[in-house]
C-alpha cells in the first residue's frame, strides 16, 4: 500500500513522471469539502485571510476569508450538512455530513451588511498561498497579532 505521505510529497513510486497531475477545480474560485458534496464557488479570491486561535477555530483549523452574506454559491447546502451552534449563539459552523470537514461558517439572524466566513483550505492549495494571512487572536484580546 502506498504511504499517503509520498503521494503529497510526489514522491508516490507508482506513479509516473510524465503523469500529468490531478486536474484543479473548473476555477480557482471552487472549491469543495473533502468528499466534495459540499461545493462553494467564491464571487471573487480575496486579498486576505484570518487564521484564529479561539476554542473552534483553533480545533477546526479554518483559514477564514469574509465574504457578503449571499455573495458565495454553496451547492449541497443544507441538504448535505450539519451545523454547530454555540457561544453566544449568533453564528453557526457549518460542515459537510459525509466527510466532516468544516466548509463555512454564516450568521443565525443575517442583517443587511453582514460577512459570513469562508474556510479557504477547501480551495485549490496554490491559489491559497497568494493570500496574505492575519492571525486573530480570538482566545484571549480579540485583536490581531501583527
């Protein structure tokens, strides 16, 4: 059997060189959970992502991007999905029912102007990289670490 650590190295010996790769997503603005029956297109790639360290963000390991609520097409949603709801009870995590990953998180009682939060690691691993990361300090000041 193949260790899953040479196939994300490339190092897999069973595959061959000249083997193009995986083909990406239609577009870089795609994106989908692990099993892929949640699918999340993006209206446009952001400039900026928030890595948090509250007590979810932290277990779940989401790189946030903010986008209008509305703004982003989420197909499987929510046929294909669980949410989680808790703290002060104004927002809910969203996450595939089939393979778990946390794909969004969005407002219980969106009002005219409010963001809901995109998890970035569903998106094509290159295009992320281009993304200027913050980190958020959400365990303790709840101001950014830069």
């Amino acid at each position: 059997m193949r260790a899953a650590a040479d196939i994300l190295r490339g190092t897999d010996p069973t595959r061959m060189p000249d083997t193009p790769p995986t083909p990406a997503p239609d577009s870089p603005l795609q994106g989908s959970c692990h099993c892929g029956a949640v699918r999340l297109t993006l209206p446009a790639w952001p400039e900026k992502a928030t890595r948090c360290n509250c007590s979810i963000c932290r277990r779940l390991g989401g790189l946030w991007a903010y986008f209008a609520v509305g703004s982003v097409t989420i197909d499987g949603h929510p046929g294909h999905t669980d949410s989680y709801i808790w703290g002060d009870r104004t927002l809910r995590t969203v996450r595939c029912r089939t393979c778990g990953v946390a794909t969004h998180w969005e407002p219980l009682a969106p009002q005219p102007g409010d963001k809901h939060g995109v998890n970035l690691n569903n998106f094509d691993p290159a295009m992320v990289q281009a993304v200027t990361v913050r980190h958020f300090d959400g365990a303790d000041t709840w101001t950014f670490l830069e």
